[in-house]
C-alpha cells in the first residue's frame, strides 16, 4: 500500500504547484464539456482537474444543478445539524493564522468536564443529538482520558459524538473510539509542504508528515466519520483540492468502512488581520466551484459547513451538495453559558461575519427550501448489547 | 478376503493379492501414477512415497486426478 | 496490451480459459493455443478406477500454461480446502481458484464457505483466486483477508447471458485493490470486450469457447475482444452526452458576491 505523502509527492501534489498551475491554465472549454457529459459521482484527478479549472469557472451554474441533483440521489432532501463544544483555547502551536496560537495574548479557558456536561445540555435543549467536541492543543488537560470520560457521558443525550482535535496516536484514538466517539476531523490545513511549514513554525503541529498520516489512524481505530480540509486561503485553492480529494480517494480505497467528510473553513478578509499576508483568499464563487466539484468526484461524501459564513451565502450553499451543518454555534469555551466573554478569535478568523442566528431558525430555513433537518441519525444504543 | 476401500468402492483381495504398496494398488487398478493424487485415511500422500508407502487392510484411499473444469 | 499482474507474477495475455466441455482433448488444446492464455483451469476428480482411464489433460503442454486447479464439486469450505491440499499436492503450485458451489441448478458460489476457506487457505500459504458472486463488501472481506484476485460472475456459469452483473461489478472494479477476474456467464467476446471497457483486469471463459461450433475460432475471437476491451479502456473513451436540466439557476446569488 503506497502511503499518501508518496502519493502526493509523485503526483507533485505537494510541492508550491507551478507543474499544475500550467496544467490548469491549459484546460479549455471542450475538456470541461467532455467531464460535464462524463457519468457523475467517481474520482479522477483528471476530471476534478477539469472541474476545478479556471476554464469551468462558466459552467459553474450546471456544475451546481448536477451536483445538487447528485446530492438529493444520494443523500435525499434532509441535511444533518451538528453543534460544536469548544473545551478549551490553550494551546501548545504557534501557527500563525490562529488566534489561539501560544504567542497570542488573550485570556485562555478551558472547561471542566462539569462545565463541558453543562455547555451540553443547553445544547441538546436547543435540539442537536450529534456534538463535535473541540479542543486546541491542550494535551495536559483535554487528554485522552479526559475526552474518553466526556464522551461516555454524553453517550447518554448524544446519538453521535465527534471531535476535531490534535493529533493522536493510534491506539489513543482507539481508546476514543471504545469510549463512544465515533467521528473524527483532521484538518490538513494545508497540503503544500512549503505553505505548510510557514504557517507552522513551531509546535507538534509543525510535522507535516505526522500531521498527514492522522487520518490512516482515525481510520484505523474504526472511526467511523473521518473529516478532511484545508484552511481555504493559506494555499491556492485548486491545487489544495486536488491534494485534498486524493487523499480522500486514498483513504476510501484503503478503509472502506468509513466514511470521509470534507469541510471547508474559509480565512476571511477581517478588519484587524492583515489580509495581505494571505494571497489566496477565496471568493464565493470559488467556494461553489470547489464545493461542487467534489461532489461531482465523490457521490457519497458528507459535505460540512459551519456557522464561520454568513447567512445568506448558506442559504444558497445548502442546496448545492451540503449534507451537514452547524447552527447557533458558540466558538469559545463556555460561550454557551455565556460564563465568559467571548473571545471572538477562533483560527485566526473574526466573527464579524457569520451565521449566528439560533439553531430553531435556521431549521425554518431548511424546511423552507424543501430540507427536512436531522437531528438524530442514528441512535447508538442500538449497538449496545442486552439494549433492545 | 482383505479388503481395501477405494474411491468410495470397497475393493476385495484374495489372500496373497493384497497391494503392498500405494504403488502396487495403482499398478493392480491400471492408474497412471504420474496424474494421480493420493490421500491414504485422510492424510495426502507425496507421489514419491507411493512406493513407499505400506497398505493394511481396512484403509480408505481416494485417488484424485486433474480433469477438464472451468 | 499492458501486462496482469497477479500475486507478483506477471502475465502478458488477461484472457484466462476454462479447460472444461470441449468435444475432445484435442479439441481442448488446440482452442486453449488459438486463445493465447497462459492460465488455465482445471479441476480435480476421483479418478475412475473401474475403467481404464485416459488423461484428459495429457494433450495440454503444462510447461506452457499455468494450472489453476479449482476447487469445483466442493460443497463447503471443508471440502475445498481437501481439494486445494489435494491440488497442490499434485504439482507443487500453491495457486487455486476457490469455487465452493453449493447449489446444482445455478452453480452459484457460496459467500460464507467462500470466505471461511480463503481464510484457511491463505494462512496454509496458498495463492487464493475465489470466484464469487458480484458483491462489493464480500470482494472487499477477501481482499482483506489476503486473496490474490477477486472473480465476480457476469451471470451464472454456462448461462452465457453476459454482465447481468454490470452495476455490482463496476463498484467492484472501482473499489478493489487487487485485481478483478470477471469470471463465468461470458457467453460472447462483445461481453469480455464490455468487462475490459468497464475496467475489469481480467476475464476468465469457458462453456463459450467450448461449446462454439469451432472452437479455436471463438477462442481467437475472445482474444481479440479482450485486446480490444482493454485497449479501449486504456484509451479513455469518450462518455455518453447527458445534459443537465436547468430549473431554476442556483448560481445567480454569486453575481453580487
């Protein structure tokens, strides 16, 4: 089994990308036909090259047709709903796009699993029964044991529990999984080595190669939900999403039994971040295109947003091959209680911008566009023994 | 009468006539040893042991050879 | 053509026949020459000691075609592990083809006896090529579990039916790490030509080869459509038009973004 960062490397997926940045720029009008008329819903990397190319940037309207008629086939007219719980904002990295990293002077929380119980009751009351634990690189205090222990106690209000956390090992991500967590999401952040190394200059977070190996583990453990992404902006776009769907062709090859996510958390412009740093800013209408393109390659992949962009751009997104959202999500340790102020820094990004309305509306959104919104997909009591 | 049982069929020796040998019963029954497998009570036997290989009374011997198949 | 590979050995023809139903051993051997395969399949039976025997298979030159015995008569994974054993006691070669077919009427294969004696078999050292009925998860248990190949059926043995199988087997095809043998129920070279088009690695057939009116030219004919499917495949066909209907545009919200 050749592993991804080979993969990567002899596709030349990982490098700062002049090879396919020409390649790109050399893709006409008929090539885009000829993929468009292609049947829908398998991976090639020729083909999401097409899709993603400068040239398919006008037949973006057919791209979302076929990708929402692909996404109502696969998936039907339902979209799950998520809430993340944010344990802590200490952390041990220093990536520069981030708010939270060591050097940023803010006052840091972390929670309790008293105080994590109760952030997750009030979130269960507004209705979710699928929680995404979230965590900085807080190794002393948001370990393993510390999350094993959470999650066997929200197994009781929770049907599905994931985390998006740093990095474990795999007989650590084992131990999640025995504890109920049966989801996790591991962003690449970025999967150009030269882009990824200036962004991470410091920390365990810095290891490119670890970092690119986490998912295999995920895997491994029997996670069932495996979540792949890039943080939009830090590299170009197309190439990260080449990059971003070979990795995601690898693991489905590899791990059948799970199930792969892609996210797409998107660096806004904001006005005391200094934007120039970041040449590769996405615009909406780049977010579409990539968006629909991998669900033109991967029929069966979740795809998930969250409450980082703002209302109406979701309104429209949710038609287009989204499978699963976020709603009225508070991104600080404790912002559900409202014990603490917000910190209003999360990744780097300011929340100036963004879809704060309450979980009981956005539903009505949905069911306006014809969405039904699922809660509870699955009840994991079925799997317990002597529960029927 | 001493019997062998081979290939489901039970096979009758008169005293003095009884195969020795794996390689004296392929003989007697006229089997090309070069095509043929042979399992002796279960256990395979190697083609170079057939001469090698003594017969009692009362075994059970399946001789199985490649045939045309899909 | 490029070259099958199957557990490391390689091979220049992804034509593979079936040594059963031909009129005669001459018959037999002078189709298997026209078709240019390098493996073929045999399998094993009592021999019949109450009759003065001929070696069907003396008219094949061994030294020029891999034996693939099968394990065909096997009724559960018990008996087929016997017949592996027995085949490989034969001629030293650790490569089988499990078939394990429970049920006369249609000789399909049997899922869990499959699996169990794949298993058995790969840790006593054996090369397993498990013909199966086309499903997805029970190719990809095998894979896991070590098998060199997986051989989906088209349709039943000897139906000649063609890819009654097709959407299965695509998905297989797809998702296998190993290569895929469509095998069985190929009664015409256009359905080998359509499995090699659908990306298939291999084909395996027998009953059309055997019971053509001429059998080495049915067999050249499969040759010929396994080249041609697989070229095709190679060369990346073109798809079939199929326009997306627009209703009402979803885009238009990016004019003012």
């Amino acid at each position: 089994m050749t592993p991804i960062k080979t993969i990567l490397a002899e596709k030349n997926l990982d490098g700062s990308g002049e090879f396919w940045r020409s390649e790109l720029s050399k893709i006409t009008k008929e090539a885009v036909e000829k993929a468009l008329a292609a049947p829908q819903g398998t991976y090639s990397l020729g083909r999401l090259m097409t899709l993603v190319s400068p040239a398919a940037e006008d037949y973006l309207e057919q791209m979302a047709q076929m990708a929402r008629r692909l996404t109502l086939q696969r998936f039907g007219r339902t979209i799950r709903l998520y809430a993340p719980l944010y344990l802590s904002n200490y952390c041990a990295n220093d990536c520069l796009y981030c708010g939270f990293n060591r050097t940023s002077v803010f006052e840091r929380k972390r929670l309790t699993i008293e105080q994590a119980l109760a952030e997750a009751d009030i979130i269960a009351a507004e209705g979710f029964r699928d929680i995404l634990l979230v965590s900085s690189e807080d190794r002393d205090f948001i370990n393993v044991d510390y999350l094993a222990a959470l999650a066997a106690k929200l197994r009781q209000k929770f049907s599905f529990i994931a985390a998006e956390i740093y990095q474990l090992s795999p007989d650590e991500y084992a131990q999640l999984f025995n504890a109920g967590i049966e989801g996790v999401t591991l962003y690449q952040e970025t999967y150009s080595r030269p882009a990824y190394q200036y962004y991470h200059p410091a920390g365990p977070k810095s290891d490119y190669d670890n970092r690119l190996t986490a998912p295999d583990s995920i895997a491994a453990a029997g996670m069932r939900e495996v979540g792949l992404g890039v943080l939009l902006g830090l590299s170009d776009w197309r190439l990260e999403t080449l990059a971003l769907a070979e990795h995601a062709h690898y693991l489905i090859k590899h791990y059948w039994r799970s199930h792969i996510s892609f996210s797409f958390p998107r660096l806004r412009p904001a006005h005391d971040v200094d934007s120039s740093q970041f040449k590769h800013l996405l615009s909406d209408k780049n977010l579409v295109q990539m968006l629909t393109a991998l669900r033109l390659c991967f029929a069966d992949a979740g795809l998930v947003l969250s409450t980082r962009e703002r209302a109406e751009l979701r309104n429209h997104l949710v038609g287009l091959g989204i499978t699963k959202i976020s709603a009225g999500s508070k991104t600080s340790p404790g912002g559900y209680s409202h014990e603490h102020p917000e910190p209003i820094v999360v990744q780097g990004e300011q929340f100036e911008v963004n879809d704060t309305r309450p979980p009981a509306e956005v539903a009505t959104m949905l069911k306006s566009q014809g969405l039904e919104p699922v809660w509870k997909d699955w009840d994991s009591a079925f799997a317990e023994t002597g529960a029927l | 009468m001493e019997n062998l049982k081979v290939n489901g069929i039970e096979k009758e020796f008169s005293a003095g006539r009884f195969p020795a040998t794996l390689d004296e019963l392929l003989k007697i029954l006229a089997v090309d040893a070069a095509t043929v497998v042979a399992e002796l009570d279960g256990q395979i036997i190697e083609r170079k042991d057939f001469a090698g290989t003594k017969l009692q009374k009362g075994q059970n011997i399946e001789l199985v050879r490649f045939v045309p198949g899909g | 053509m490029d070259e099958l590979i199957i557990a490391g050995r390689k091979f220049k023809s992804r034509l593979l026949v079936g040594t059963g139903k031909f009129a005669s051993p001459q018959v037999m051997a002078k189709a298997l020459e026209a078709s240019a395969a390098e493996i073929v399949t045999v399998a094993l039976r009592r021999v019949d000691i109450e009759n003065k025997n001929d070696d069907t298979l003396a008219a094949i030159d061994r030294t020029k075609y891999l034996l693939l015995p099968n394990t065909s008569g096997a009724r559960d994974a018990q008996e087929a592990v016997r017949l592996a054993k027995l085949a490989r006691a034969a001629t030293g070669i650790n490569w089988v083809k499990l078939e394990i077919t429970p049920d006369p009427n249609y000789l399909l294969p049997d899922p869990i006896e499959t699996l169990k004696a794949a298993e058995i078999l790969i840790k006593d050292g054996f090369v397993v090529l498990p013909y199966i009925n086309a499903d997805p998860i029970l190719a990809r248990k095998l894979e896991d579990a070590g098998t060199a190949t997986v051989m989906p059926l088209g349709s039943p043995i000897g139906s000649n039916q063609g890819l009654k199988t097709r959407a299965a087997l695509e998905i297989i095809i797809e998702q296998a790490n190993v290569p895929v043998v469509v095998d069985a129920g190929l009664g015409l070279p256009s359905h080998a030509a359509e499995a090699m088009e659908i990306g298939a690695d291999a084909v395996l057939v027998n009953t059309a080869v055997a019971t053509a009116d001429d059998p080495c030219q049915m067999a050249i004919a499969f040759k010929l459509a396994v080249e041609a499917g697989r070229l095709a495949y190679n060369a990346g066909a073109g798809a079939v038009s199929k326009k997306a209907s627009a209703s009402s545009p979803l885009t238009g919200f990016l004019r003012d973004k």
